[in-house]
C-alpha cells in the first residue's frame, strides 16, 4: 500500500505532480483560437481570406499575409511574405528549449530550428502542403513552461499568400503615384472586389 500523498517526501509530491500535468498537457489536443488583430494591423490590411489578412505596411515594406492573435498573447502568430517560407513567432520573453515540430494536417513531422529568442522559418517546401491543407499544426518548449501545441488554420491561406504577391506586385506603382503626390503617403491597394 502506498503512503498518503501529503506524507511523501517533497521530491515525490513534486515529482508525481509535474508527470501527472505532464501527462494532462499530453492529453489535451493542440489548442485553436479564433485569429483577431491588432488596430495598426486592420488599419494596413488590404483583404482578409478566412483566417488570413494581407497587410501592406506604409513605406517600401512589402505585402504579406498574416493571421494573428491579439486577443490571444499566448498564441504563436504566422507571416508569410511573398515568395518566402512562412516564419512563425511565439511570445516567449525567456526562449524556446529546442526546435518547433510542426506538420499540416496528418502530414509528416518536421523541425525548424529556433531563430532568435522564439522565432521559426518553417521550410519553403511545405507552403505547397499549406495551401493544400487544413491546418499547421505546431508545438513548442517554452523554457521554465509547457509544451504550447497550436492548430493554426489554413482557410484562407491560398487566397491570402496569391493576394500578397499580387500586392507586392502592385505595390511599386501605388508607392510611385504617392510620392508624386498623386494618392495618400498610405496609398492601398484592395484586392477585395466585394469591398466597398
């Protein structure tokens, strides 16, 4: 017969403790939120495709699709700018112990090495998979935190990822026409035809 819990060493209440929130963390599915974004975000959004927003920053930035959680601090955020590899960025202040495993989904794993303090460049090949599929699907070792799992919906993606090249391609005109002062420094350009 085993002792009662609060007559166990320390070590092994703490010790049973973190194996069972080990084993609840293992146990709950990945965790799916709503994307919302912030007001500079919507401010500089040119379309929005299911879960995804096409921003073009002011200035010679290029266009890129986002999907964001400002409601949600804790969740990681995805920007994929034109003919680059999605890169994803966690709000972990004290880093990340370990790569990001990601998949689209029932796909296979992969790995993408920490850049910086919590920042990931998924591999350029899988935005094929992405537009493809469903959802990404990410986990990630805060350090001195849970394993955070993430399911990162891809409704949208397609249409956003083609509308931020298309952006980006139109963009040196619009930029061009304000500096000569023929369109707001802000200029848009709105590739949403059911927009007013």
């Amino acid at each position: 017969m085993l002792p009662p819990f609060e007559s166990s060493p320390a070590w092994q209440r703490a010790a049973t403790a973190s194996i069972v929130a080990l084993l609840l963390t293992a146990a709950l599915p990945a965790t799916a939120v709503t994307p919302s974004w912030s007001e500079w975000e919507r401010e500089h959004a040119v379309a929005r495709y299911g879960d995804w927003m096409v921003i073009r920053p002011p200035g010679a930035e290029p266009c890129y699709a986002k999907q964001s959680y400002d409601e949600h601090p804790a969740h990681i955020e995805v920007t994929v700018r034109a003919g680059r590899a999605p890169v994803l960025i966690g709000p972990y202040v004290q880093g990340v112990e370990g790569p990001l495993r990601y998949r689209v989904d029932r796909g296979p794993q992969r790995i993408a090495p920490a850049r910086g303090m919590a920042a990931f460049s998924l591999a350029p090949d899988v935005v094929p998979e992405m537009r493809a599929g469903a959802v990404l699907v990410v986990a990630v070792d805060p350090r001195g935190l849970p394993t955070w799992r993430q399911r990162i919906s891809l409704r949208g993606f397609t249409a956003a990822t083609r509308a931020a090249q298309q952006c980006l391609e139109a963009a040196p005109a619009a930029l061009s026409h304000a500096r000569d002062g023929d369109a707001s420094r802000d200029a848009r350009v709105d590739l949403d035809p059911s927009r007013p």
